[in-house]
C-alpha cells in the first residue's frame, strides 16, 4: 500500500477543488445552454432549514372586541374593486328580442269600399285592451304577396266550376304585381298543390283550367294546409289564402280548431268565396259556412256569398283593390306578452265613417 503525507493529501484535494470551480465558471460563461443544462442554483450559506410543518388553515374573522369604554365599533371599510367593464356587464344580463308586430289593415267606408291615404294620426292600435305605439306605418303596403289559391273540385260544387275556373284564371292575372308569388291547389277529399309558388301566370291558368273534378270537401284540411305552406315562405312578405267553395266540410282529418290556429300562426288572410248551390239555408247544412266565416274574421279577411257564379269576377276584383290598399301597422308591444300564447288585437279608425278590418289576434313568439 502507498502511504500518502497530510501535506500530498491536502493539495490533491486543492486542486480538485479548483477543477471544479473552473468547471462551474465554464458553465456560467455558456449562456446559450438549454434551461434544463443550466446548473441549479445553490441555496445561500445562511439559508434556514425548510420547516416541513403544515401551515395552519386561516380562520373566519373574529368579532372585534368591545371598547372599554362602550363605544361603537366602527365598520371596517371593504376595499375598492375595478369597475366592471361593458362586455362584462353585458354578460350578466339576460338578453329579451321584442319582435315587431305587424297588422294588415283594410279600411272601408259605408260602401265596402277601401278608403286609401288615411294618415297615422287616424289608426289606434291595442293589444289586450293596451293603447300601443305605432312604430311603423304604411298607408299602402309595399310588402309583396304570397297567394295560396285554393279550388273546391268536389262534386257538389262541379255544376259552377268550369265558370269558376276562369274568373280565378281572370283574377290570376290581375292579382300578380312584380315579386309577388302564387300557388294552385285543388281539394277534394284530398288537397293537393297543382304548381307551387310562382309568378308565372300562364302555368298557373293552365294548372287552373285543368282542375279534376273530386268527391267530398275538406275545407279544414285545406286552409291549414294552405296555411302551412305559407309560413314556409321568407319573412316580410304577406301572406293570403283565398277559398273557392260550396262549403260542404265532408272528409277532413283536421278539425275547426286545428284549421283556426294553423291559419292564426301562419299570419295568413283568409278570403272565402261561399258557391252556394241551393240557396235556401233550411235546404243545406250550414255547418261549413259559420266555421268558415269565423276562420275568415279571425285572420282578417272577409267573405262573399254570390248568388251567381257570374258575379266571381267583380268579387275576385274586391279582392284585389283590398289587398292593393291594406294599411300596415306596427308595433312592440308593451307589455310584451308570454312566449308561444295567444294575443287579442284590434285596431280602431277615429273617424267614424270607416271601419277597419284585420285579424284579431297573433301567436307570440320564443322569448
């Protein structure tokens, strides 16, 4: 064995710790190293001993001691918090859309005439006995036309209907102004659409004149058929079922109230032509034509019973002088009404030679 002296010992160790420091400084010198390269950092020569003791929880505050001399403690004030910005503000709130109601509104004067260029001043508008705010006002709506045109092609209507068939294809050609749209259909026991929406008047004649004769009559099948196909139409557009029939309600599968409420949430206007083939109301049931004429007020529309089959093309002309001079009301109603409910609307006209017409109530919408 090699014995080494103190003194040899001694400076061996001297100069491994001078290695060593002269490592460290080469480390220090390389910046450029990764982080997880870099040498970790030593503790102080003062540093205490981590105390390993688990921290105590923090405790609810105290009540604040009495004064001695019974006095009151003051309330300690809570420090001050940054003001919420906007957005946040916005957040937190619950946002409600109030949609705009429109009402179409036909004026007309002792004559069943339509009375034009009535001025706002003249209109008073409520929802549920509620004086509103008219918003927005046109004394001749501008708003196209979307026209469901619906044939009785039953049998006990056919002895009238080849005169039918051209006062509607007359009427077609009159009604139609540029943008507005409409459809051909046909009932019977069944209610089918011949040509869909279109402002193309010599299909829609042709689809017209070409109306199979049928059997049975159902008259609720087809005004909420019409109506549901109307509510697929785009938004802002007006919307209108005119009916041609004896109204002899025989083969629905819809009843009264299912027709109604379909026709009152589609916003559509129900026009009905009443042929009546006996005259004589103890001789026919009668039953279709009070349905009808309570769907028809509902909505707004209005409803004729010729006592010719000739008399269709001034009332077709009715018609159409009514829907060219309709009054556009509108309103956010206040207060707005629950979602998906049944709301009663009327409008009034102050000068007392006129009445006015249009529907008496709408469906809210989701809040």
């Amino acid at each position: 064995m090699m014995y080494r002296s103190p003194r040899t010992l001694l400076s061996t160790a001297a100069v491994f710790a001078g290695l060593c420091a002269f490592g460290m400084a080469l480390a220090q010198d390389k910046p450029d190293r990764p982080p997880w390269a870099q040498p970790k950092p030593r503790p102080p020569a003062h540093a205490a001993t981590v105390d390993t003791t688990p921290p105590t929880p923090p405790s609810l505050p105290s009540t604040p001691p009495l004064p001695p001399d019974g006095g009151i403690v003051p309330t300690p004030i809570p420090p001050l918090r940054p003001p919420e910005d906007a957005d946040s503000q916005q957040r937190g709130r619950i946002k409600v859309k109030v949609e705009l109601v429109n009402i179409l509104a036909s004026v007309l004067d002792d004559h069943g005439h339509p009375a034009p260029d009535l001025p706002i001043e003249a209109f008073q508008l409520y929802e549920e006995g509620v004086l509103q705010k008219i918003e927005v006002f046109e004394s001749e709506t501008q708003l196209p036309l979307d026209l469901a045109l619906m044939i009785d092609a039953s049998l006990s209507a056919n002895m009238e209907i080849g005169f039918e068939k051209e006062a509607a294809a007359h009427f077609i050609r009159q009604v139609l102004r540029p943008g507005d749209r409409l459809s051909v259909f046909s009932f019977d026991e069944n209610v089918t659409q011949l040509v869909a929406f279109s402002d193309n008047v010599p299909s829609l004649q042709t689809a017209v004149r070409k109306i199979p004769p049928g059997a049975g009559t159902s008259i609720y099948d087809a005004v909420l058929l019409g109506a549901k196909a109307l509510e697929k139409r785009g938004p802002e557009r007006r919307r209108v079922i005119l009916l041609v029939t004896d109204a002899g309600e025989t083969t629905s599968v819809a009843d009264f109230d299912h027709a109604r409420k379909e026709a009152v949430r589609s916003d559509a206007l129900l026009y009905t032509i009443v042929i009546r083939p006996i005259k004589n109301e103890s001789g026919r049931n009668t039953a279709g034509e009070h349905a009808l004429q309570a769907i028809t007020e509902t909505t707004g529309g209005n409803m004729f019973f010729p006592d010719t089959a000739q008399e269709l093309d001034v009332i077709f002309d009715l018609i159409d002088r009514e829907l060219r001079t309709q009054y556009r009301l509108g309103y956010y109603p206040t207060p707005r009404g629950p979602a998906n409910t049944y709301r009663n609307v009327a409008v009034k006209v102050l000068n007392g030679d006129y009445q006015a017409r249009s529907r008496k109530m709408y469906l809210t919408g989701p809040q």
